[in-house]
C-alpha cells in the first residue's frame, strides 16, 4: 500500500488482467515518451494558443472489460495523457473524461479517480476526490459517465502524466461490465 495525503492508503494500481491470469500485477511506470500500450489510438494534436497562452490536447483509447467477479479493490488505467506545460508560469488545468458503461445482469460500485504522476515521481497520487458510479440490483443496461477535476497546484514540467483509473470498490462485480469509449481531455491556461 502506498500513502497518499492524511496518511491514508492508496492501493497501488493493478492492470487490466484477462480471465485467465487472474493474479494482480503492479503496473510499470510510464516514461513520459510512452503512451497507453492497451488497445492505444492516436492522441489527438495539442491546439496552442500564444497571445493568451492556452493549449487544448485530449487522449482516447479503446477500453476495457471487467469480467465477472472481478475482485474489490482491482484497479484498471482507463485513460491516460501527457503534457508538456513546460512553456506555462502561472497557469491552471481543466480535464473532462467521459465513458460509456455497458453492463450485463451485472451489479458494481466503480471510483473513477484522476491521478497524476510528475516526470520524477515515482507513484501516481489523486487530484481531487473520486466520483463513484454504482448499480445495486442486477441491471442490463448502458449509461454515460463523466467527470470533471481541476489542477490548480502543477508546476512547469516537461512530462506530466494524468491518467484516469478505475477501482472496484465494496464487493466483487456482477455480470459483466465494458468501459467503452473512454476520452479524456486536458484544457491548460495561463493566469494573467
């Protein structure tokens, strides 16, 4: 267990694991240069700003399957981006993440929570609180998710890592469960 601020554990992060290798693996750290390797698409092209100093990126990826009795406290890396604010003094970040959540006679308790990992860290730590999606009766059904969380405290950095994680939470899932077209989108500005 890791420790994140008022001394509380933070599990570390566990990834994707298929129906039959159901042992949990610590995730390895991310060079800055290395994007998300599972089912990975392109990231979209940074849009810059200079008379104001803004810049605009955002980041998919394929997704991910939780299959039946995937195991409380499990966590999955959903979507991940890297910026460079390098070339920013005084700024402040906005990221947006939406999904799709397609269950089957499946019931869960899913924390979706934005992490961050500075190019010198060695852990990820949370920004923000995590917003919880839950479903307590079997359900067949398909839903939208989004979150919104703020950074107010970076600091320039040439690479900093923001991914957004998944974690099972207070009992084993139901069913199955697909985390279908994850985006996340990072909007940096410079405060005059």
């Amino acid at each position: 267990m890791n420790h994140c601020l008022f001394g509380m554990p933070y599990p570390r992060n566990i990834p994707y694991r298929n129906t039959f290798n159901r042992n949990p693996h610590p995730v390895p750290s991310r060079q800055c240069d290395q994007k998300l390797v599972v089912q990975s698409l392109p990231e979209s092209p940074e849009v810059v700003s200079d008379q104001s100093k803004m810049m605009l990126k955002g980041s998919s990826s394929g997704g991910i399957f939780l299959p039946e009795n995937t195991d409380k406290n499990s966590i999955y890396t959903v979507a991940s981006i890297n910026l460079d604010t390098s070339e920013f003094k005084n700024f402040s970040m906005h990221f947006n993440f939406s999904c799709s959540i397609a269950a089957t006679a499946a019931r869960m308790h899913l924390k979706f929570q934005l992490l961050k990992q500075e190019k010198n860290q060695t852990n990820p730590f949370p920004v923000g609180s995590g917003f919880i999606f839950t479903r307590n009766e079997e359900i067949t059904e398909t839903n939208t998710f989004s979150l919104t969380a703020w950074d107010l405290d970076s600091m320039a950095s040439e690479c900093c890592n923001y991914s957004i994680c998944i974690q099972v939470m207070g009992f084993n899932t139901v069913g199955t469960v697909m985390i279908t077209n994850p985006v996340v989108a990072a909007f940096i500005t410079e405060n005059e």
